[in-house]
C-alpha cells in the first residue's frame, strides 16, 4: 500500500489562521507543528497567520472561525477549525491515513 506521507505530489502546503497568542491560538499552533513533524517530517510547509496582524486576510480567504488550518496542496482543499487536538480529524482533514501506532 503506497504511503501518503511520500506522496510525489509535492509537499503539503499548510496554512493556520489564530487570533494573535489566545490560549486556543497557543493550542492550535503546538498541535499542528506535533501533527506535521509525527506524520509529515520534512514534507510539509507551515504558515502560521495571525488576523490581529493580517486582518484583510480574515475576509480574502473567507474565515468564519478561528483558529483555522487551511490544506492548499495537496488537493483537495480542506478547511479544519479548532485547536487541531483532535489528531485523528486532522489527520482525516490532510488526507493522511494513522499509522499502526499511536504512541504519541
């Protein structure tokens, strides 16, 4: 079975909306960075928005909720709100299949 973590695709491109250092932005921010170094090590590219600062940002890309990581490659496009502590939706979200084991 062909693993999606060495996809040709491409790298995965990734980008986390918070609202500036709230305690579910601070969340939000850890658990990506833990998702994506586990299951994308050296596959993955990480932008992290921040609307306080980028406030136009909030309407270009249409946010409704924050925080908010937005799956640009590979496609399908997929928009994930909240803290990302729920690693297995994230994990579904990216399209990422969990491995046997889950010690983390």
């Amino acid at each position: 079975m062909k693993d999606q973590e060495s996809d040709p695709q491409g790298r995965y491109k990734l980008q986390l909306f918070v609202t500036g250092a709230s305690p579910n932005s601070v969340r939000a921010i850890a658990n990506i960075k833990r998702i994506c170094e586990t299951h994308l090590p050296d596959n993955y590219d990480l932008e992290i928005t921040d609307v306080y600062r980028q406030p136009l940002l909030a309407h270009d890309k249409q946010l409704v909720a924050l925080p908010m990581l937005l799956k640009m490659h590979p496609h399908p496009v997929m928009r994930l709100v909240g803290d990302m502590s729920d690693k297995e939706k994230v994990l579904k979200g990216l399209g990422i299949l969990p491995g046997l084991q889950e010690n983390d």
